[in-house]
C-alpha cells in the first residue's frame, strides 16, 4: 500500500485554518486553484480539480477535538483509499495542516502526490491571504 505524508506550515492559527478546513462543501475554495468546483450530495463531497478529474470523496469524520477530517475516494480510481486532513497548532498565529492518503494500488502515487502537495500549498496560501475569511 502506498501511504502519502505531507505536512504544510500554514501562517494562521489553528482556529482560522479549521473554521475553514471543517467546511466540507467549501473544499473548491480551500484547495483553489487546484481545485475547480465542488459540491455536496449528503455526505459524499463531488469536486473537480482543474484538470477535469471528478472525483468523489465519502467524509467519514470530522473531529471538532481534532480538528481532523477523514474521507475515502469512491470510485474505480482506487482499489482502496483513505484520507485524513489535520489541523495542528505551532503557536497563536500558527499551525501545520496534515495530510496523510494511503491507497492502493501504488502505482497511482504518481496522480496523488503532486495534487496534495499543490493541494496543500494552494490551501496555506488561501488561508494566509485571508480571501477565505468571509
């Protein structure tokens, strides 16, 4: 199986960055430009990223204590997969954003790490900028 750790340094505190990451249906906003649109149908989460993939994300959890939310894409892109995104406070102003994919089958590292690495930069620069305090 192949597993994916990425941790970001966000410039926010961990308030401000899971006020925002806890909105499940607002992930096109978070993940922009890296992602196009996005939407929820019940607790299935239907995005599409800028390269015209759609894919389908079951939320799982969201862990107000932990400010952690878990998902697994559905669909025929993955034998198995699952997702967490963490929230971690560094100090006042401050956090790291986790996020961790394990999925089989390996080959498809080559499709995943780039989109949560872009994934991940595009939401530290959103929150920073401050466009997603509305």
């Amino acid at each position: 199986m192949a597993s994916i750790w990425w941790e970001e340094p966000v410039a926010v505190s961990a308030e401000v960055a899971w006020n925002a990451l806890r909105r499940t249906g607002e992930a096109h906003r978070l993940f922009s430009p890296v992602l196009a649109d996005g939407a929820m149908d019940g607790d299935v989460r239907v995005v599409t990223f800028a390269n015209g993939m759609v894919v389908r994300e079951r939320i799982v959890d969201v862990d107000e204590e932990r400010r952690r939310l878990s998902y697994s894409v559905m669909g025929d892109l993955f034998d198995h997969h699952s997702g967490s995104m963490q929230i971690v406070p560094v100090d006042e102003g401050r956090c790291r954003f986790v996020w961790v994919s394990d999925f089989l089958p390996d080959e498809r590292r080559a499709v995943v790490l780039p989109l949560v690495e872009q994934g991940s930069r595009a939401l530290a620069e959103n929150l920073e900028s401050g466009r997603l305090n509305d």
